[in-house]
C-alpha cells in the first residue's frame, strides 16, 4: 500500500525480521513492486532451520549432529535429546536473534527449556516448532557474507566473527577474524558458496557456521537477508552492500570476481543496547538525555537514537552500532576503546562500560574468543560500580559545572566572585546521595580567575576550570585538578547528574535540602525489572516457595524475564495475573519469608 500510494517500484525491507518474511516478499512479487532481497522460495527454503539442514547437508556442507523431525510431541524432543546427548541445543526453526533458543546441560533443565523454547517461537515468529543439535563445546560464530546476481555468479565477501554473545545475540563483531587461516577461509567460502548454489540464491545474504576449537565447521542456518553487522564488511571490503542490493535489484551483474574481493585491514562493530550489564543484562527503557559521540577517523555511527528520545518496551533494545576500521586489528579496536569513552549516552543504563572491559580482556586481545566467552570471564558478573575516587571526580566535576551556569547566569558585577559573602571563611557546598544512602558533600571556595580550593571526602584538591561550554542540557567542562588536565560532559535533569569522561560514567542524585521520603517495597515483595506483559504465573496464594524459585514469568523486548523469590516462605499475595501489562517496579507478588530466615 505505501508503494502504490507513493509510486514506488521496489522495496528495501532493511535488516529486520520484514526481510525474512516470505509472504511479504510475495506479496510484493504479486503487486509487480520489486523486492530488494532475495526471491520469496529462497526465503522459504532457508525460513525453517530444518529443511535448510536437510538442503545443504544434501549438497555437501557440514552439519551438526541432531534431530529435525516432524514429531514435535514434547516427549519425543526429550527423547531425542537424550538421544544426541547433553548438552543440547534447542532452537525455533523459524527463528533468529537467539529468540526460542535454549541450551540444556541435563535431564533437570529439559521439560522447562522445551515448553520456554516452543513459548518464544510461537510469539516472535508465529512457529514453535523445535530443532534438537549436539552442542559444540567453547565454539566460534563465524559467518560469511554473500552476495549473487540474477545472472548466474554468486561470491563471498570474507568473513565475520560473531562469537562475543550473551544471551545468544551479537554484541561483538569483526572482520577478519582473528581463528581463521587463508586456507580455512577459503573452505568456509565454498562452503557458503555452495549453500548459496544449492538454493538459487540471489541479492544478499549470511551463511552462518559454528567453527570448534579443532578448527571443524558446521553449517548454523542463512539469513536471507541483510544483516544488523554489515557495516564491518563494507569497511574490509570497499563496498556498499546496499548499493549492491539495488544493482543485483535492477537486473545488473555484480562487477567484480571472486579473486578481486578485497580485504582491506580489519573493522569491529559494537553494538550499544539498553540494559543492565549488572543486572543480568535486562533490557531498559526510558528516555535519553544525552546522546554524544564526536566524530573521528575510521568511525562509523549507524544510530537509532538522539538526545531526548525515548526507549520503549516494544522493540528491540539496541540504540546504535558503533564501527571502527584501522590497518590491523589492533588499531581498530584502540579506535573503538576511544570511541566508546568518548560516548555520552545517558538517562538509562546502557552496556557502554562493560564493552570497554571486554575490548581490554586479555584474552580478547587475544583473539583467544568462543561464544561463551562473557560466562567465562565474568562468572561473578558485571563489575560496573563506580570506585570511590570516580564518584569524587565526578561530584567536583558536577559541582563546578552548576557553578559555571550560575556564574554566567548571574547579573552581579563580572568582578565579583561566585559565592562571595562576607564571612569569607564560609565555603560553598554541594551534596549527593550515593547508591549505599551515604552522602558525598563537595566543599569549594573561588579564589578568582577560574581557581578553587575543593575538599572531598579523601582530601583537599587544587582546581582550575580550564573552559566550561554550555550547550543545551550539557556542559562540556575541562577541569585541571592538581595539575592533570581533563574534560567532561556533564548533563542535568532535574535533581540528577550525568558525568562522562574517559575513565567512566557517573549518575549522582543531588541531595535534596528537604527530602520527601519515597514508600518503600514490603519485606519479601517482588517486583517487576522493567514494564512488560505477565505471561504466566507459576505459583497461587498460599503456596511454599523455595528461595530462587520462579513465582511467575514476564515477557518484555521479546524476551521472556523468571521473576523469582529472594527467600524461602509463602506466597501471600498474588497482585497481577497472565496477560497483565505492568510497570517497571510494580509490586507483582509478595513472599513471606520463614521464620527461620
């Protein structure tokens, strides 16, 4: 309807699950609007995991071990994964971005991973139906992008590293990656080439595969479609794949051979997403106060968000890709590390300083990665607390950005100092309440000409404002504190701070001088992580729990969320029921815990 009311002739679906969707691609074949994609069969025969197993394992591709059969009794994928042996991999035929996918380690975890699996399948993508695979211990994602024209010639554009994953979605990419060789790229590109072949495939496309540590590969699935890690491609190669798609659209033939595919230093994608690394890495929503990244060479910024926009519970919860390009991989990911302190993104919690810890890991320096490599190296979780001397830093940095605005607000006499009184002994004063509930006070006195005498709890610091920058919400401060040079952006809503500089980002909550004390959560009570749906409650009134056990399930940003008790005792009160939306913080059920906790 929006191509004929605009005269359009083709549609780009972008690289959402639209692009993936074979009656769309149809409907668009039916209406004679052109389809930038791949035709609608070759979607079909690659939109269920299991017959693309069957194809291109027919054709001569490696794949793993496991059971795709039609029976999808719940009894019969237990047996089977039995049969394959734990641990296995269940996951949605018809699925993609890790939803309906579920590893199971033993017998205990099986029955509750094949209805949670079936769950997520039904509701992202309409289809429950399961596959069962043997799981490759410690493997690699390496995928190889495709790209073929409606003459005949189908190549591959090297390689992508995926393996950087939590919940089964990419948080890391790169090109080249770092495991393979020239002789085993060169195997897994026939190989993509071949599944490509094997199905008529036309426009482009990502063949997926899972590389073990002995340096086998199995054949994963096709994505039929543009993927969300392209840029790192088009940085490697020279080309511009959506450029590609509309020449290979029109009818044109791809002007280059396989052999003159250029590889062109190394480029890595990060992907920034709203949620809690310390948390359990749950999505968040909320409005944005401040998006800034300044631009710098080899970077690249493919962004969904601006300053005062709002993340919502509906989609997805990435808010951009970063990507950086260098000769080597060590100048790409000193890029990406600069970029990502310069990052301001601010007013929810975002995964920014946890990915500055992953690109400093040494093993990811390394190249030493797996798609386990987040359980491996932080299996206490996400350390992201700020130390005690970042949240002094940042209390002087916001104190002196405040007294900048009232300083270049002010009507008094230029001459006359901020804060001047006639007890001159008398220091101004600012406070902010931390995280633990203790107060962290900043006293300062100006002694003219940009200079302050600052105390903080540690001790006495010498300070001068170098150049303070107001530019809406923000300011951009640059402080010399004992004679070290830095700059910040500093933004403020209301009574809290935003701080960011090379060395972290800091949220402080300015004290208020007559506090309005907040109702607080019952003894017992749970609460729900973010807004969402309650799609199903696994307890009634009455019942004894154990200390962990889900109470009930929640479904938010096409995730489901176990909400469960902190502590043995019994369940209450049961405020909300499956199918109930809800707010972040809303009280859901409340545990009274046992007397002998």
């Amino acid at each position: 309807e929006a191509a004929k009311r605009t005269g359009a002739d083709a549609i780009h679906p972008g690289y959402g699950f639209l692009s993936e969707n074979t009656t769309f691609a149809q409907a668009c074949a039916d209406a004679g609007v052109i389809f930038i994609g791949p035709t609608a069969p070759a979607i079909a025969s690659m939109g269920s995991k299991r017959e693309a197993k069957r194809l291109v394992g027919s054709a001569g591709v490696p794949v793993i071990p496991g059971y795709d059969g039609a029976d999808q009794d719940p009894l019969v994928l237990a047996q089977k994964a039995r049969e394959v042996g734990f641990p296995v991999l269940l996951k949605a035929s018809a699925g993609g971005g890790g939803k309906g996918m579920k590893l199971v380690r033993g017998e205990s975890e099986l029955a509750d991973a094949i209805a949670s699996a079936r769950r997520e399948g039904e509701n992202s993508f309409g289809d429950g139906t399961l596959l069962v695979e043997r799981y490759v211990e410690r493997p690699r994602h390496v995928e190889i992008q495709i790209l073929g024209d409606v003459h005949g010639t189908l190549l591959h554009l090297h390689e992508r590293e995926c393996s950087i994953q939590r919940r089964h979605q990419k948080i890391i990419e790169e090109s080249p990656s770092p495991a393979l060789t020239p002789e085993l790229r060169q195997k897994m590109g026939a190989a993509a080439v071949l599944c490509g072949k094997t199905i008529g495939y036309t426009n482009a496309g990502t063949v997926e595969f899972i590389l073990s540590p002995e340096g086998e590969f199995f054949f994963l699935e096709v994505n039929t479609r543009l993927q969300v890690e392209h840029p790192v491609t088009e940085c490697i190669t020279g080309l511009d794949l959506v450029e590609q798609q509309i020449r290979v659209a029109e009818g044109k033939p791809l002007t280059f051979t396989q052999a003159e595919v250029p590889l062109i230093g190394h480029a890595l994608e990060v992907r920034i997403y709203a949620e809690d690394p310390a948390g359990g890495f749950l999505p968040q929503s909320g409005p944005v106060h401040d998006w800034h990244l300044p631009a710098m060479e080899g970077l690249r910024v493919d962004g969904g968000v601006e300053s005062g926009d709002v993340v919502g519970i509906h989609y997805d919860p990435m808010m951009a890709k970063i990507i950086t390009h260098g000769a080597d991989r060590e100048q790409s990911v000193r890029r990406m590390q600069r970029a990502l302190q310069a990052l301001s993104v601010q007013g929810l919690a975002t995964n920014r300083d946890f990915l500055l810890q992953l690109l400093a890991h040494p093993s990811f320096v390394a190249g030493d990665l797996h798609t386990h490599f987040i359980d491996q190296h932080f299996p206490d979780g996400i350390v992201t607390a700020p130390s005690d001397a970042l949240l002094e830093e940042a209390a002087v940095a916001i104190t002196l950005a405040a007294q900048a605005t009232r300083e270049a607000e002010r009507a008094v006499v230029p001459g006359i100092p901020s804060g001047f009184r006639n007890n001159r002994f008398q220091k101004e004063w600012a406070a902010y309440t931390l995280d633990s509930g203790a107060e962290l006070r900043v006293e300062y006195a100006h002694r003219g000409g940009g200079r302050f005498d600052v105390s903080v709890p540690s001790g006495a610091r010498d300070v001068r404002r170098v150049s303070a920058v107001r530019d809406g919400a923000a300011t951009t401060l640059c402080l010399e504190v004992d004679g070290l040079r830095r700059t910040y952006r500093v933004v403020q809503v209301g009574e809290r701070h935003f701080v960011q500089w090379p060395n972290g980002s800091v949220t402080l909550d300015e004290t208020p001088r007559f506090p309005d004390l907040a109702a607080r959560v019952p003894v017992g009570g749970c609460v729900a992580p973010m807004p969402g749906k309650i799609i199903l409650v696994r307890v009634s009134a009455g019942e004894q729990v154990a200390a962990g056990q889900t109470l009930l399930v929640m479904e938010a940003m096409k995730m489901e969320h176990a909400v469960t008790a902190s502590a043995a005792g019994v369940v209450t009160e049961l405020y909300v029921a499956a199918g109930d939306q809800v707010e972040a913080d809303a009280l859901l059920a409340l545990v009274t815990p046992d007397a002998a906790g």
